[in-house]
C-alpha cells in the first residue's frame, strides 16, 4: 500500500513538472506524518531529481496550520502609534 502511495505521489509531480518545469515539492500534511510515506517519498522524488522540501521545525499536521494562523493573524494586527 505505502509503495503505491509514494508511487502516485511520484508520477503526480513528474507529470506536473513535465507541464510547468517546477522542480520543488514541498511535502506537508497530515499525511506525512506517516514516516513510510514521508521517507518513501523524499527518497524516489530526490532520486526523480527534485528539490524536496519537508517540515522540520513545525508540525506538519494541525499544529503547523495554527502556527501559520496565528502569523497571519499577527500581520494584521493593527501596530501601536507613536
């Protein structure tokens, strides 16, 4: 099962590259909490010969959307004068 997720995930984005010449993945999600597909992933896609990018600092699940929220949130916040 997991060999043919990373398998789809492959083609998906060499078939997207192929149409639009982006090189970069960045893998994120719930999903890729799930090491198999996380690892499995960055291994054929790095091997397909592209530029993967993964969450290090942040979770990549539900804690990672909040952060980028709560940043958002912050950028709108109106700044104090004087």
């Amino acid at each position: 099962f997991h060999r043919g997720v990373v398998r789809l995930i492959t083609e998906a984005c060499q078939a997207l590259r192929e149409t639009t010449g982006v090189g970069t993945v960045a893998l994120s999600g719930g999903v890729f909490q799930n090491l198999l597909l996380l690892r499995g992933s960055v291994d054929t896609l790095t091997e397909a010969g592209f530029r993967v990018l993964t969450h290090s600092r942040v979770p990549c699940n539900d804690g990672g959307l909040s952060l980028g929220q709560a940043v958002i949130a912050a950028h709108h916040e109106p700044q104090p004068q004087g």
